[in-house]
C-alpha cells in the first residue's frame, strides 16, 4: 500500500531541535533501534534499515556515519541524490521497518509493500510519519573500508561476513546533519 502524508502535515507532527537535544544515547539508537534510511529521487523514493552507524563531528559539524556494503541500492541512490533521512522507530514498529531489510528496492517495490506512510520533510526529503525521530543529512564523503586498515581480529571478520558477497566491499558514508525533528 502507498501511503503518504501531505508535505503540510509534516511540522504539525514534528518539532525541529538541535543535536544536543536528540532523544537516548547514540549506542542505543544505532546498536539496538536501527533507523531506516530514506531516499527520494524524482522517480520515486527506497528505504533500507541500517544495522550500524553512529554519530560524529565531520568537518566541524554534526554528523552520520554509516557503513553500507557497495552493492546497495540505497546507496547508489545516496550517491545520486546527496541528501537522505534516518527514520527512528519504537518497538511496536519493527515488524514493519524491518521488511524494508528483507529486499531490495532495485527488482521490487517494497515501500509500497510496507504498512508505514511516508511523508515528506520541509526540506524535501522523505521519512516516515510513524518515526519518533528523524534526521535529515547530506552527503559529504564516501570512504572505502579496506581490510588491511582493520587491526582487530573482530573488526576484519564483521567486514568479511558470510552474507557478503566475494570480493564485495564496504563503504562509510558520511552525512552532515542539516535538520533534526522529533514527534511532538
């Protein structure tokens, strides 16, 4: 089902606030929530859940960090487009946004598979108007993972893992975050 909110009702849902004001710790919101990235292109738009990422100051300004294996299509949509969200959700929730990580977007239209409405932020990014928070970024940087810059042994097996494809390689994506909102 495709449901959408009106572009209007975003701010009547949603406050804007600072990084400093962002709900919980960083470790709970990439290690145990996983937010669902979003992004919109003229066609269209493709969500993914993201299974780890984090929080930094990148060239002087708040930022997101996130590693994507190179194959996704989510993130050749990021590399397109410059500018994506992270939708953040409760628990009664994740049945939902975790679908959006069973499949790709490239051979299949999951967003409309989902039962979650996707609204469209003032910036015009789109998110979800079920999320608790939302953070809007844009693109700043895209950085190979290379095995021989890992020196612990945890570190080489989490960039080697089974469901990799041979020879597939990361990339950390580095987003400035330009708006934070959070559900009034």
């Amino acid at each position: 089902m495709d449901r959408r909110a009106n572009k209007l009702d975003f701010e009547l849902l949603f406050k804007n606030i600072s990084p400093e004001e962002i709900p919980g710790d960083v470790f709970t919101l990439f290690g145990k929530v996983f937010p669902v990235i979003t992004v919109k292109t003229p066609e269209s738009c493709n969500a993914m859940v993201a299974s780890g990422g984090g929080m930094a100051v990148h060239f002087r300004k708040p930022a997101i960090w996130l590693l994507f294996p190179s194959n996704r299509y989510t993130l050749e949509l990021i590399k397109q487009e410059k500018a994506y969200t992270l939708s953040f959700f409760s628990d009664r929730h994740r049945e939902q946004f975790m679908l959006l990580g069973k499949k790709s977007g490239r051979n299949s239209n999951k967003m409309k598979e989902v039962e979650l409405t996707v609204i469209e932020t003032p910036l015009g990014n789109m998110a979800f108007e079920e999320a608790y928070l939302i953070i809007e970024c844009k693109l700043t940087q895209i950085t190979t993972a290379n095995a021989e810059d890992f020196y612990s042994d945890e570190a080489k097996a989490y960039l080697a893992e089974a469901y990799t494809d041979p020879g597939e390689i990361r990339q950390y994506v580095f987003g400035e975050i330009t708006r934070i909102w959070v559900r009034k």
